[in-house]
C-alpha cells in the first residue's frame, strides 16, 4: 500500500500548470486513457455528469482563434459566477501565483501592458496542441460541477503519469456562450472550464516556477 501512495503522491507532486507547450500532438489512443482513467472519479449517486469536448490539429486552431476573438471584444459571461473575492490566506496564494510568474517571465509589476498581454495568453491556450472543454448537467447545478472538479484533478493526474502536461482554466469558461455555440453543445450544459493540454516546454521560462501548498495545519481540523 505504501507503494501505491508514493506513487500517487508523486503524481500529485509532478503535476503543475503549464503555460507554454511543443506544438507536438498527444496521440489518440493516450488522449482516450486519459479520459477513460479520468471517468473512475467519484460522484454523488454515480451521476457521473462531466463530459469533455476534445480538439486537436486544425479544431485546436479554429477554437483557439474564435477564443481570443471573443475575449478581446465581449465582455465574460460565464455560466457559473466568479468568486466575489479572496479573503485572506486564499488572495494572498493567489497573488503570490501571479507574482511567481510575472518574475519567471520578467514582467515588472506594474506593467499593466505586458500583464494584460500575459493574461491573453490564457485565450491562445498557451499554444497548446489540445484543449478539452468541460461541461456538466446544467440540471445537477452546483453538485454536479463540484463533482467534475473532480473529474478535473483526475483528468490531469492521469495524464501526468503518460508524461502529458495540463493546465486547468477557469478564464476559458467566461465565454461560455460562444464555445457552445462554437462546438454545437446544448444549452443543459454547464461551461465548467478547459484544460489545455499537449507537452510542456520545460526551457520556457513560464514554466520555470512552482507554486507552494498550505501546510496540514491549515488544512485539517482533526476531532476526537
């Protein structure tokens, strides 16, 4: 058992977002194992509510063309609403993320050109060579998104372990409108977020830092 949990730890360690890819396609049949490992994660009653629509070659393109479009001239209109703030600890991790990446990438804090210009990057996937679209049962409503979550986390544990590299994006969901419309999904389908995927860059500097993790004693409340 001690195995299996090292291993899974080091899946969980290995794992981080990235913001710059080879333009090197996943081939089909890793892509389905992927997804496939990704369908075992648990949900309530076995609602199993999560698909994902998946791009590659030319889809990748058209998608990742329309995105930046839309997000350079509409404003977001996500499906579910963002959060209304970050209290505490939780905007401090935030910044501290976006912190660690402008200096990776040498952008001073208060250019709010070269900021803006690296947001944008979230709307061309990172240069990724796939992007998954994740949706869930717009009738299962909050549960059924916080059951794909953990379709999410398990989409890009498994595909760690093949080699493969992920970063999950909320900001692709603020356009939520225009990628069912753009890949023909019915209105029952919740935008939850994309997660771009294909083979990192290792030597671009976007991928260069690690975040930190809260430690236990801020996560568990232990009784008894």
């Amino acid at each position: 058992m001690d195995d299996a949990f090292d291993t899974f730890q080091g899946l969980l360690s290995a794992r981080y977002s990235c913001r710059a890819f080879r333009p090197d396609p996943v081939p089909g049949e890793v892509i389905a194992r992927i997804v496939q490992a990704a369908g075992r994660a648990p949900s309530w009653c076995n609602a199993q509510p999560w698909q994902v629509t998946v791009t590659q070659g030319a889809q990748t393109d058209a998608f990742r063309q329309a995105l930046l479009e839309v997000a350079a001239s509409q404003a977001p209109a996500p499906d579910l609403p963002w959060p209304e703030s970050y209290p505490g600890a939780h905007g401090e991790r935030r910044r501290t993320c976006g912190y660690q990446l402008y200096e990776a990438v040498g952008i001073a804090r208060d250019d709010r050109d070269a900021r803006t210009a690296q947001s944008m990057r979230n709307f061309a996937l990172f240069d990724a060579p796939h992007v998954a679209i994740v949706h869930s049962e717009a009738a299962l409503g909050a549960y059924g998104a916080m059951d794909t979550g953990g379709f999410v986390t398990a989409f890009m544990l498994a595909a760690r372990a093949l080699g493969v590299d992920t970063i999950a994006q909320a900001s692709v969901a603020a356009h939520a409108p225009m990628i069912r419309a753009h890949f023909g999904l019915p209105e029952t389908r919740l935008i939850l977020c994309a997660i771009s995927f294909g083979y990192g860059d290792a030597d671009h500097p976007a991928n260069g830092f690690r975040t930190e993790r809260a430690g236990l004693e801020d996560i568990l409340d232990l009784r008894g």
